[in-house]
C-alpha cells in the first residue's frame, strides 16, 4: 500500500457500528499469495477497524471455517492453483458468493470486463491507492449487508407461507395477481365470503396488514416458488 496514504476512512454506508443491532461486524476475507500484500491488507483493514482473515489460496479459503459474518472478499487473480476468477464461478455455481474485490498486478481489459460482469464489485491494479481500496471494501460491506438482509427476508416469507393452508395459497395468489373476490371465487366454484375468509387468514399467516402488504410478501417470494404456484391446488 502507498506509504503517503495517511487519511484512512470507511464511507458512512458501511461503517462496522452501523450494521443491524441483531447482525455482527463485518469481515474482510483476504486471498492473496503474497504475504507481505496480506499483512498489508490486514494492518489496513485493522487501521479503519474491521476485522480481516487471510488466505494464500483460493484451496486455503475453500478448506477454512469462515465466520458467518458480513463482508467481502479481497482477491488476486492470479495464484498457484485455482485462479481468482475460479473462486468467483465457484461462489456463483453454488450460491454462497460474498462481493468480491479483485485486487491485481496482471490484470486486463478483458479480464476486468468477465470479473465485473460476474458482479464482482471493482477490479483494481496493485499497486492502489488506500482510499480506492476502502472505497471499494465499503460498497462490498454494504452490498452484502443488503443480501443478507433480502436473505433473511425471503426466509421469513418462505416459513410464512408454510403455515398456509392448500386454499389460501390459493386466496393469497389470485390476490397478489390482482384478481377481485368475486373473479377468485368463480374461478375457485367457492362463495365471496368464503374467499374474503382464507384472504383474512392468509394475511394474518404471512404477517400483511394491508392487500399492498400481501403483494409485497408475494413479491419477495423467489421466482421458482411463484412460478411454481400456478400448480397449487
């Protein structure tokens, strides 16, 4: 890191004290094979105050108990064995990917382009500036504070629906897809009152106090479950 970078700060939106009450502090996970990097990487991190675990192989991560924490991940590209851009397909193949930094002396304009197109969240050529890298750390930490929190979200609505009887999945579909009680009763042969029933239940289950609520909850569910829905009976 350049030894005339002295103003160390983190950006407002992703400061360790302004997480959730209930979340913990986030995390740097770094992955480079070059010692002196990482221990420059970690003294970094740790001037600004967050905490940092690093790694000499994307093996070496792999194989490690990584805290379940909010963060991201600073990493070279090239290294002995699997590659940075290996490590990043591996995260995206299996859905665990935290945002990632690429940080590198052998980059290219189309390895930069393949990186940030798989959503990696800035691809920087060593040496950088400590404040570009704090920059980038800071939208990492927040993007995947906001993932978490859809996360936790989407889980809750999934639990929520669970409890849902056969008929108001169905109340709660035809509802959240803008049909009317009378269109939802014909199409289900019940009556009005009974379809105004399982919509009362059914916002009462998925914690909706209003039909905007409902549409919302509808709306969080992942797309395999909605498109699913058109087979509940």
């Amino acid at each position: 890191m350049p030894s005339d970078q002295r103003e160390l700060r983190l950006r407002p939106q992703a400061n360790a004290q302004e997480t959730r009450a209930d979340e913990k502090p986030p995390i740097v996970l770094i992955v480079d094979d070059d010692e002196r990097i990482r221990t420059a990487l970690q003294e970094l991190m740790l001037s600004v105050g967050i905490d940092s675990l690093c790694y000499a192989s994307t093996r070496e991560l792999l194989d490690a108990e990584v805290p379940d924490r909010p963060g991201c991940l600073i990493l070279d590209v090239r290294m002995p064995g699997a590659s940075g851009l290996d490590l990043q397909n591996h995260f995206a193949m299996t859905g665990d990917a935290k945002p990632i930094i690429f940080l590198t002396g052998h980059g290219d304009i189309p390895m930069t382009v393949r990186a940030m197109k798989a959503g990696a969240i800035d691809f920087l050529t060593k040496p950088v500036r400590d404040q570009t890298l704090l920059d980038a750390v800071s939208a990492g930490i927040a993007r995947d504070i906001a993932q978490r929190a859809s996360a936790r979200l989407v889980k809750e609505h999934l639990g929520r629906l669970a409890t849902l009887t056969p008929r108001e999945r169905q109340v709660f579909r035809a509802v959240a897809q803008g049909r009317l009680n009378k269109q939802i009763a014909f199409d289900l042969g019940i009556s009005e009152v009974t379809v105004k029933l399982h919509r009362t239940n059914a916002m009462r289950k998925m914690q909706a106090t209003s039909i905007g609520d409902l549409i919302r909850a509808w709306e969080a569910l992942p797309e395999s479950v909605r498109t699913e829905a058109a087979a509940w009976t």
